[in-house]
C-alpha cells in the first residue's frame, strides 16, 4: 500500500524519504529492502501523527499522507482550524513527482487539451518536494472558486510553519499553502535531489514576497 504513496517514480520516492533523514541507501531508483523498510517507517510515523492531530475525509488524507512528516503535521493542524470554523474544505491536491508535474505543465499547450493550470515544470513547484497542499472549498457539494472563502480559510488557518500563496505579490493563488522552510525553491531543489534535509521541525518562515519572486505555484 505505501508503495503507491508517491506513485510509481522510485527515485523520485526515495529522496522524498532520504530527506527525510529515514533512507540510508543510494538514490538509484531501485526498490529495495533498504526503500521498503524506510517506506514502512514513513508510513508509521504517518500514522502516529494521525492519531495525535486528526483525521478528514478520504480525497484529503490521499493527498496528507503523501507529504513530508513536517508538512502533516502543519497541514492536519491547519484543517482542524478551518473545518472548526464550519468552511466544507479539503486538500484537494499535494505531492506530484516532477513526471506528473510535467504532465500537468503540457495541459493546454503544444496542441494539448484543456486550461493550462499550472506555470510550473517538473521540479519548479513545492509540489514536487512534498511541502505544498490546495485547498478546495466546498458549498452543496459544488467547488467554491470566488475569494472570500480563501481568505477566510487563510485568516483562520494560517499559522507561522506555513506559507500562504494568496500572500504573494505577482500571482495570488489562494487555494496553496506550503510549509515555511526558509529556503529559495532552488535550494530546496538541489537538497531534495541529493537527499538532504530542507526542512526542520521548527521551520523558519520566509518574506513571502521574496520566496515568491521568479516561483512558479
Ligand atoms: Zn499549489
């Protein structure tokens, strides 16, 4: 079952959980035991901060279970503040691998159907590190897609471990969030490619006018 976490991409899995301090092995994009056990692990420490922050409906534990150890942990505390204050919202997308970032990238361009989502290519967004969430607010059943429903969730949710995209200066996007680290998406790249930390348990926040600049959501 925690195989199918992060897709099918294993090298992009293992320096999700390199990062995260709990794969010692090579990132070679090969399963092994080394991968599996520290999948379980993952999958445990998962399950341990469930059981102490909360569980949501199933589209958002998908998308929780699948971010890094820090950002559940931000994330579940700032779902029980929304949901607290009576907004019918889930996390309706969070980790995507560069491939699928890719994918989402050629909507809409080079002939291809449909709106184009997203400025970002596969490694350009939080997204591909397993530190960003969307937020789909909800009203009948129907997706909510005016503003004020995400400002209030914001103004409700928000705490000093997160960063919120409606807070960005060139291009509000007020459905993400992502956890503070206090590193330029290039550094979070270079770390998450060679396995390295970048995010504490105490993460800093950062100007978000200045982690923003040349960032694509
Ligand atoms: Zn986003």
């Amino acid at each position: 079952m925690s195989e199918r976490l992060f897709g099918s991409d294993v090298t992009f899995q293992q320096r999700i959980l390199k990062s995260a301090g709990l794969y010692p092995g090579l990132i070679d994009g090969l399963w092994g035991p080394l991968t599996d056990a520290a999948f379980e692990a993952f999958f445990e420490k998962t399950e341990e901060i469930a059981e102490e922050l909360g569980t949501f409906d199933r589209r958002t534990e998908r998308n929780l279970t699948a971010l890094q150890l820090p950002a559940q942990r931000a994330a579940r505390r700032f779902m029980a503040r929304v949901l607290a204050d009576g907004i019918d919202a889930r996390i309706i997308s969070a980790t995507r691998s560069y491939d699928e970032q890719n994918t989402l990238f050629r909507q809409g361009r080079f002939g291809n159907p449909g709106h184009r989502i997203t400025k970002a290519r596969g490694g350009q967004s939080r997204h591909n590190f397993a530190i960003a969430w969307d937020l789909g607010i909800f009203e009948g059943g129907a997706y909510l897609q005016n503003a004020a429903p995400y400002d209030r969730a914001a103004e409700v949710g928000l705490d000093e471990a997160i960063e919120w995209g409606g807070h960005w200066q060139s291009f509000q996007d007020r459905p993400h969030y992502r956890l503070a680290v206090g590193l330029r998406i290039s550094e979070v790249r270079e770390r998450f490619e060679a396995g390295e930390p970048y995010f504490g348990e105490e993460a800093p926040g950062v100007d978000p006018a200045e982690s923003a600049a040349g960032e694509a959501p």
